[in-house]
C-alpha cells in the first residue's frame, strides 16, 4: 500500500514539473516568434520561364494548342466544367493530373500531353512567387 502511495505522490510531482516547464517553453516560443523578423532577400522564390507570365501565357497558347485541345477533349469525356484558363488553378491540377494517364492518349497525344504537364508545372511558379512576395 505504501508502495503504491510513494508511486503517486512521485507521479504526481513529475506531472507537474512537466507542465510547468511545458508552460515555461511554451511562453519563451511565443516570445521567440514576435522577434522573427522576413527580409526579402531571405526569401527563396521558384524558378519560372523567361519572361512575363503574360508574355509566357500567349507563347504556351499557341505552342500547346494541340494539347489544350486534348484536355478540353477529355474535360468533357470526362463531363468536368472547367475553364481552359493557365491561371485556374483547378484546370493546372486537372493538367497535371493527366500527366499519369497514358491508358487515355496514344502515345503520339501522350507526348503533347506530358509537355504541357511541364509547362503548367513551370507556370505555376509565376502565381507562387506573388504569394511568396505578399
């Protein structure tokens, strides 16, 4: 009985020196995190295309107006309303989603397809980066 009686009170103390120090840790974070301070510099931005993101968008147009056309094709096979706009972000996953898909497309479209996937996965990083920078 006395066994048990030492084992709590001693349970009991470790429980309690545990949270105090869980307390204390907690506040020095807390105070660690206002004193963070972002320079721009610090700041890794993805890598893009050469270009303005306008200027890439007009250029990917018509370079994979093959593509597009499969995809807006498999859209509606697949009866998905999406807009066929580079700065959708549902339609860059839907892109990119394709990229796997070789049951879908001869392997002749799967090639235009898998060129796409690469651009829209450089493209991206155009709305990335504004993220980053706000």
């Amino acid at each position: 009985m006395n066994f048990k009686k030492t084992w709590l009170i001693v349970g009991t103390f470790a429980l309690g020196f545990s949270l105090m120090g869980s307390a204390a840790s907690a506040e020095t974070n807390s105070e660690k995190v206002a004193d963070i301070q972002i320079n721009a510099s610090d700041i890794q931005f993805y890598n893009v295309l050469p270009g303005k993101s306008a200027e890439v968008k007009e250029k990917a147009l018509i370079e994979h107006n093959d593509a597009i056309n499969l995809v807006e094709k498999q859209l509606n096979k697949d009866g998905i309303a999406i807009k066929t706009d580079l700065d959708n972000v549902e339609y860059q996953k839907y892109v990119l989603s394709l990229g796997t898909s070789f049951e879908l497309f001869s392997a002749e479209d799967m090639k235009k397809i898998v060129e796409y996937v690469k651009f829209i996965d450089w493209y991206e990083n155009y709305e990335l980066n504004v993220q980053l920078r706000t």
